[in-house]
C-alpha cells in the first residue's frame, strides 16, 4: 500500500512505553499507519498543525490525575477535522460525557487495547451517524451555555464571537456605548468570565 492509502493515526500519550508499544502494534495492521506521537499537549497541537492524519489516540490524562486530553482534543478538533478516539484508564461517566463534548468518537479503556485498531476502522470508514450526534450535542451544550441570554445579549454575544469590536458593534445594532458596555457586562456575569475574550473561549470550549 502506499503511504495514502493508509489510516494514518497520531498518538498523544505521555508513556513513552505506550507510545512504542502501540505504534508497534498498529504498525503491524496492514491498514494503519502511526504517522507521529506527542507526549505533552503543545507537542501535540504544533504536530496537527503539520502533519496529515485521519484519527487520533489520546490518553485523557497527560499527567497524573489531570484531564489535559480532553482540551488537547478540543484544540486538535479545530485545527484537524480528524476523527479523535479517547484511550484513559478512568471508567466515570463524567468523564466519558466530557470525551464526547471534546469531540470524541468513540473511547476505549486502555485494558481494551486489542479493540483499538477495530476503532479505528470504524471512526475512519462510518463516521457519519456518529458526527450528527456530536453536531447536535455540541449545539446543545453551547444553547445550554448561553441559556441565561436575553435575546439582546445573544446578539451582542455572537457579534463578539465573529470578531466585531465595540465601535463596530455600536454602529451595527445602533446602541450607545454605556448600553453596549453594560449589556457586555452582564454576558460576562452569566458565563461567570472576566472578558470578552474569555466568553467566547469557555463557549468554543462548551463549558470544559
């Protein structure tokens, strides 16, 4: 086969033995083909942005008892719309929901490791059902965000998010400035942020 024929496969752990092992493993799949590994999120983020995969292995947790994984897999999920699998030790529900808001498509408990390159399939050749789930699940958790909104404060909100700064926001929906200023205040307040810039992070990010 040749190289793009391949299901190339980016592993982000922090075990360099995990990393080793399992890219042995896929290796051997006649099908797969583990194109790069990252052990720390940024490694991980710079590496989307330069390489061609299709799917991606992440440990949930990059460092004992912390959950980086599930914001490396938001960040991942903008640059790459690659297909992301999510490998932890932790079996709570919390957890796995959280996965799923990150934009996972499937997780597998790491003792299940013999069921990963079956996953990998699946996320790379069926991935439709399971990418209308997560769109309508992702929009549900940014309505269930911005809940508290009044309409006039959704409007001013969604200016923010496309960019628009408060002149050109003044001069769009006609508002003075004091309006404006304390309209955005009180968006600040709801989503339980100190700025605008912040807002918009904790929405993109649905409350992770």
């Amino acid at each position: 086969m040749s190289k793009e024929e391949y299901i190339k496969v980016l592993l982000v752990e922090d075990d360099p033995d995990w990393i080793k092992a399992m890219t042995a493993f896929l290796n051997h799949e006649e099908d797969m083909l583990v194109v790069g590994a990252a052990m720390q999120s940024d490694e991980a983020i710079r590496l989307a942005k330069t390489l061609a995969f299709d799917v991606v292995l992440m440990d949930i947790q990059l460092t004992d008892g912390g959950m980086e994984g599930i914001l490396t897999a938001v960040e991942i999920h903008e640059i790459h719309p690659a297909k992301i699998i999510m490998l932890t030790s932790v079996n709570e529900e919390s957890v796995i929901m959280q996965a799923f808001t990150a934009g996972a498509v499937n997780y597998i408990e790491k003792t299940r490791f013999k069921e990963i390159p079956q996953a990998i399939r699946s996320a790379y050749h069926h991935p439709s059902a399971m990418d209308a789930l997560l769109k309508d699940y992702a929009r549900l958790k940014r309505e269930e965000q911005l809940k508290e909104l009044t309409p006039a404060e959704r409007e001013v909100f969604e200016l923010i998010e496309e960019g628009y700064t408060q002149p050109q926001m003044e001069q769009k929906l006609y508002k003075a400035e004091s309006t404006l200023k304390n309209q955005v205040n009180k968006i600040l307040k709801k989503l339980g942020v100190r700025s605008s810039k912040e807002a918009v992070e904790r929405v993109r990010r649905k409350g992770l």
